[in-house]
C-alpha cells in the first residue's frame, strides 16, 4: 500500500511548468517552418523569387515552374533537418538539454530572420536549409525533457501537451502571416516570427534545470518524478549511434517516421496551394481567406494531441499494459485517418476540411505514442540520440518525397498523394507491431 501511495501525484506540478516551456518551444518553432507555406501564395512573393519584374503577369507556366521549385526549397529544409538530427540528438545527450537546446534556437530563429532577405531561389534554399538545421533540436530536446521530468505513467500526457505547440503555431501563423503579409510585405511575416525564438531562448535559460539541479523543484514531486525508474543501472553509458541501430525498438520508431513524416510535412506545406488551386473545388481560397480553414483544422488538430495522449495515459491507468495501451490508441489513430483521401475529390472545401482536420488529429496522436514508446522501451541518456536517429529517417523520406511534390501536383493533381496519406498509418503500425510485439526494455 505504501509504494501505491508514493506512485500519486504530488501537490507540486513544477513539471507540467516544464512541459508549457516546451510546449511553447514547439509552437514557435513551427511558426518559423510555417510562414513560407503562406507567403507562396503571395504574387509579390513569387515574382521576386522567381525574378520575374512585378509589373509583369504571372502565367500558367510561371506558377507551375514555381511550384516545383518550392518542391526542392522545401526538400532542402528537409535534408537539412535530418543531417541537423546526425548532430543534434548525439550532442544534447552529451552536453545536455539546456545547453544543446539553446544553440538549437538560437540557430533557426537567426535562420528564420535571415529568409526575409533573400531575393532569390538559391538565397531561399540556403536560408531554409540552415533553418531545417537549427529546427532539428526540438524534439529530441523534447523527447528527453519528458524522460527527465516524468514518471513513465504521465509521458504520453506530456508530450502530448507539449506536442500541441505543433498545432498552436500553425494556427498563430494562419491567423497572423496573411495579414502582415498583405499589410506589411512577405518579409515582414519572416522578420517577425524569427525575432520569436529569443524571446523563447531567454525563457528556457531562466527556467530549465534537470530535476535533480532545480531550486524550485520539491522533494514530493522529485520523489514523483523518480517513480519506476528503470534508468539507475545504465546512468553512465552512452552508446553510439551503431549500437542503437542494432535494436528492433529503434527500427520500430524509425517506421513510424519514415511513413508518417512525409504526410505531416504534406500537409505543412502544401495545404494553403491545395485550397487555392485544386481543381476539384467550386470555391478556391485565397491569401486573404486561407487561413480559416487553417484555424479549424489545426484546432483539432490540437485536440488530437491531448486526446489521443490522454487515452494512452488512461488505459495504463486502468491496468493495461504499456504495449497494448500505445499500440491500441495507435490503431485508432491509424483508422481516423483513412477516410482522408475523400478530401482530392469533392467538389466541396468544408468537406475537405473535415477530413484533413480529424487525419491531422489522428497524425498527431499516432505521432505522440510512437514518441512516447521510445521513452518506455530506451534509458534516458538514449532518447535523444535514438529521436534523432528516427527524425533523420523521417527528414530523409519527407525530403524525397518533398523534392517530388510539387512535380506530382502539376502533372498527376493531389490523389496520389492523398492516397498515400491515407494509407501509411496502418502499414506502419503493422511493421511495428511485428518488430516489437511487445515492449521490451533496452539494456545496454
């Protein structure tokens, strides 16, 4: 009766402080890879990029020459995002999560200022790229501050909060980069959000310590927080990248990157095109109307995060084991997101927005148990390493996938790529379940 009672939540939640700070981390972060899916809408935007004097009429060919460029800019912000995880996950285990974590925002938010001075595609590449570079430290920053910071129990909770910064900042930049767009010019919209990260920076510095360094951290809830510890036997290895990639838990976490990552990065990037040009629509969306569709979308989006991380968090509540209790919201997840492909094809865009806003939800919430396995299955001083492993898979097939389409769109439409989307949850989850039947424990 006595260890239940040490396994209840203490009256401090110091913790969940942490998972706001993270939370806010992720937003901004996806507000500065967000802003170029808008501003492409921007004629002005697309005239200086593409060279072409603005007195003169964009034509059809112009805005298809335009959209397989975007393809390889937003290509290039991929690979750079997973090279950024080669580094970037090796590093924050070594040097820490303060540390590694500041030069990560320090990096992209410089990046992202630096995108509202370009005049050219090969300027555009380059910006985004060393964006792509700093960007790739959030998450396994993120990943090993839940480790750090939580009790096995409340980890898929967790990151599904700090996950829903994800969403948050794509609403923020729906409702806010249109207008200052249309008011203030594209660059402006870049200037703007990229200042955000040092505000953020200043935030995490005063804030973040590991638990056991914090001032403000009470014995009740650091006592909570080293509940079922699996990690006290391990605490000094630090295995390499090779060993990592030996174990079946890694591959698993890699499958569900390498299928879903692309879809997410889809819809990142190419939704604003998609309501302003599929054929399919009666009624096409533009810059000035766009971001609506934006907002509900990725409200329930949101949700998805909280809910889906919430059932997970439940059904171990109620005795489930860690491996049916993942693997089981997974499932639901991957079945929300079948109807998706519908959205290619009707003629109506609130149907469509329907359909893309529960597939995102459902995204998200496949996203944050495949997330959260790794933090059940590896010690601590591995998430990193191993989130960086799976997100440079995960950037390598968004990458290529990226850099095809924008010439998919302009010769085959959206299907395909809706189909796709459609589908790859459920083949994912299915090879996980195969690698790991169970979730068994890493031991190095």
């Amino acid at each position: 009766m006595q260890e239940k009672a040490a396994l209840q939540p203490p009256q401090g939640n110091y913790r969940w402080l942490i998972a706001g700070v993270l939370m806010l981390a992720t937003t901004i972060n996806y507000i500065d890879r967000s802003v170029l899916s808008f501003t492409m809408l921007d004629e002005t935007f697309r005239k200086e990029i593409l060279g072409i004097p603005l007195s003169q009429a964009l034509t059809a060919a112009d805005l298809d020459r335009f959209r397989v460029q975007m393809g390889y800019v937003d290509s290039a912000f991929k690979w750079a995002y997973g090279l950024g995880f080669i580094f970037v996950g090796w590093f924050i285990d070594r040097v820490g999560t303060r540390r590694g974590f500041s030069l990560s925002i320090a990096l992209w938010s410089l990046a992202g200022i630096a995108v509202g001075w370009v005049s050219s595609v090969r300027g555009l590449v380059v910006a985004r790229f060393s964006l792509g570079f700093g960007e790739a430290g959030n998450y396994p920053s993120a990943i090993k501050s839940v480790a750090e910071w939580f009790p096995p129990q409340e980890r898929a909770l967790a990151t599904g909060v700090f996950n829903s910064g994800a969403n948050i900042g794509i609403i923020l930049t729906a409702a806010v980069v249109p207008w200052l767009t249309v008011e203030y010019g594209w660059r402006s919209a870049f200037v703007v959000t990229g200042a955000l990260g040092f505000l953020l920076l200043a935030a995490w510095l005063w804030l973040y310590r590991r638990p056991q360094n914090h001032p403000n951290l009470s014995a009740e809830e650091y006592d909570f927080i080293k509940s079922d510890d699996n990690d006290l036997t391990d605490s000094q290895l630090k295995p390499s990248w090779f060993k990592l990639l030996s174990y079946r838990q890694t591959w698993a976490f890699i499958t569900g990157k390498v299928l879903s990552d692309p879809v997410w990065w889809f819809y990142l990037t190419w939704l604003p095109d998609f309501f302003n040009n599929n054929d399919s629509f009666i009624q096409k969306l533009d810059l000035k109307n766009v971001g609506l569709p934006f907002l509900i979308i990725y409200l329930v989006s949101d949700l998805g995060n909280i809910v889906f991380g919430w059932l997970s968090s439940f059904l171990l509540r109620r005795g489930w084991t860690a491996n049916g209790a993942r693997k089981v919201t997974m499932l639901v997840c991957a079945l929300c997101v079948l109807p998706v492909f519908f959205a290619s094809f009707t003629a109506d865009y609130r149907l469509a927005i329907a359909l893309i806003a529960l597939a995102t939800a459902a995204h998200q919430g496949f996203s944050v148990n495949n997330f959260t396995i790794i933090s059940d299955v590896f010690p601590k001083q591995a998430v990193a390493s191993v989130v960086g492993i799976g997100g440079l898979f995960g950037a390598i097939a968004s990458a290529l996938f990226a850099a095809a389409t924008g010439l998919m769109i302009v010769k085959l439409g959206y299907v395909p790529l809706f189909i796709f989307a459609s589908t790859s949850y459920l083949v994912a989850l299915g090879i996980i379940h195969f690698l790991i039947p169970r979730l068994d424990k890493v031991r190095f």
